[in-house]
C-alpha cells in the first residue's frame, strides 16, 4: 500500500509543480493556452488516480479513486469541447472542478480501509481544493492572466504538499521493511539440530 500510494504521490506532486512554473512564468497567457494546460494536468491527475483505484486492495479507496479520476477526466474534456470558452467560462470550470475534486477528496478519506495518516492526507488535501475553488468562483470575472498566477500558486502548494507526504511515506515504508527484516528468525539448515552439552554447543547431523 505504502509503495504505490507514495509513488502516485509522487508523481502527481511533479506534475503539479511542473504545471505551477509553467503557469506562473507565463506572463501573457492566452484563454486556450490556459484551457489546454489544465485539459492536459486533468488528463494525467485522472490516469494517475485510475491507476491508484486499481492498485488499491480494497473496495472502498478504489471507489474513491475512480470517482476523483471520473471528476478529472470530466472537467477535461469540458474544458476542451467548450465552443470558445471564455476567461469567465474557463473560472468557472476550474473552480467547480476544484471545490467537486476536493469534496471528493475529504468523502474518500472516510471509505472503509483507509489509514489513519492517509486519511489526514485525503482530507487536507481536499480542503486546500476546496478553498482555492471558493475564490475562483467567489471572483469570476479574474481575467486569464490572474487566473494563470493562481491556478499555478495552487499547483506549486499542492505539488509541494504531495512530494513532501510522497516521501515521507517511502520513508515509513522502508522503515517498516527493515524493522520486519530484524525481527525474522534465523534460517536453519535442515538437517542441522543445535543441542547442548557439557556446557558447550554442539551440532549433530541427524
């Protein structure tokens, strides 16, 4: 659980940081640049959670999985097929899909086989969604350019956060490994029984 968990993490904290730079060091972003960027960082985020619900040994995290991979596609292709979508339009998309993602987010932390660090996770990953949601849909009329600085502000915190937990993660992990390697017992050859005699060790082939 550890390992795929913490490379999905991993993976979308890149990503995120990735499209956070692209966004922030584009200073005259146009209304499809910024359509087509999010399409694409919706595309990846859907195909990364996909990949999560399928590598989840229980039902009730790869239901969460899937659904937030459902919300990433849709708000994808939206963006996408909109005829011409505007600075406004495109708030609004990225806002609803926020505040949606988020709200899933927090209901997935919730489902049946989650722990308990993965669930703070979930839920305070969802809520920094849920928040950078509100304010797009609280200031529709932000203009491309504004939208362009926050969307990538979110994307940097976001991406951050992911890699951070990602690590921290593989780290537990690999400290879990090594505890379970100390604690095996020793192997014995077959054949090889160690009794004692005379106060000293002696082994005797049986």
């Amino acid at each position: 659980m550890f390992k795929s968990l913490s490379t999905s993490l991993l993976v979308r904290g890149i990503l995120a940081v990735a499209v956070g730079i692209i966004a922030l060091a584009w200073p005259q972003v146009t209304v499809l640049a910024l359509v087509t960027l999010f399409a694409v960082y919706a595309f990846i985020a859907s195909g990364l959670e996909v990949a999560r619900a399928f590598s989840s040994a229980k039902a009730g995290p790869a239901f969460g999985h899937l659904l937030l991979g459902l919300v990433d596609l849709v708000a994808g292709v939206v963006a996408l097929v909109w005829p011409g979508p505007t600075a406004l339009v495109l708030v609004l998309i990225v806002g609803t899909w926020a505040v949606i993602a988020g709200l899933v987010e927090i209901a997935a932390a919730f489902q049946a086989g989650e722990q308990s660090g993965t669930r703070a996770m979930f839920i305070l990953g969802g809520l920094v969604s849920i928040a950078f949601g509100a304010v797009l849909c609280a200031r529709p009329g932000i203009g491309a350019i504004t939208l362009a600085l926050l969307f990538g502000l979110f994307n940097l915190a976001y991406g951050t956060w992911a890699l951070v937990h990602g690590i921290e993660l593989r780290r537990i992990r690999k400290t879990l490994h090594s505890a379970v390697k100390e604690t095996e017992p020793a192997y014995v050859k077959p054949g090889l029984v160690h009794t004692h005699s005379g106060g000293r060790l002696a082994s005797e082939v049986g």
